[in-house]
C-alpha cells in the first residue's frame, strides 16, 4: 500500500477543518522514516505547476483525478463539464 496525503482542496469540497495539502505534506513527511514508503500528495491539483511544488516539499508523486474529467476522452457529457467548470469551487 502506498501512503496518499489529501488535503482539504481534495474532491473540491473546500473542507475548511483540515489542513491544505502544501501544508500537510510536510507535516506527514516529517513523521515518517528517512526510508520509508513513498508518499503520494492529492487534493486540488490542475497542472505541472502544482504536481512541481509537491515534489518540491518532498512528496514522491501526485495523484490527479477531477482534472482528467474535463479531457474529451473523459466519458464525462459536456453538461457534466460545464457543470464542473461553473462550480462554486472551482479556483
């Protein structure tokens, strides 16, 4: 099994009770043996730019998922698109 880190951007649901995701990476990491497992980060990331910083602050990947829904070779419909791209979380 491989660790995975969310933050509170995960899914889009904004939760305000945990902590944001280039917080909690450290945060984790700073728990865990220098040869440990590898450590995945997921929460709110869109582009190169955020997978970047991840791996920056030490996380060994990210796990992307809502993002590949807007692909035209997603099954998702275009209702289903624009809904996500007009949702109140969307940054």
């Amino acid at each position: 099994m491989i660790p995975c880190v969310a933050g509170n951007e995960s899914g889009g649901h904004g939760v305000s009770e945990g902590p944001p995701l280039l917080s909690f990476v450290p945060e984790v990491l700073s728990c865990m043996p220098d040869n440990g497992p590898v450590l995945l980060a997921a929460g709110g990331l869109a582009n190169g730019a955020h997978v970047a910083s991840l791996i920056a602050l030490g996380a060994d990947g990210a796990v992307l998922g809502t993002r590949f829904l807007l692909a035209t070779a997603s099954l998702y419909t275009d209702a289903q698109r624009r809904a996500l791209i007009e949702s109140k979380n969307n940054p």
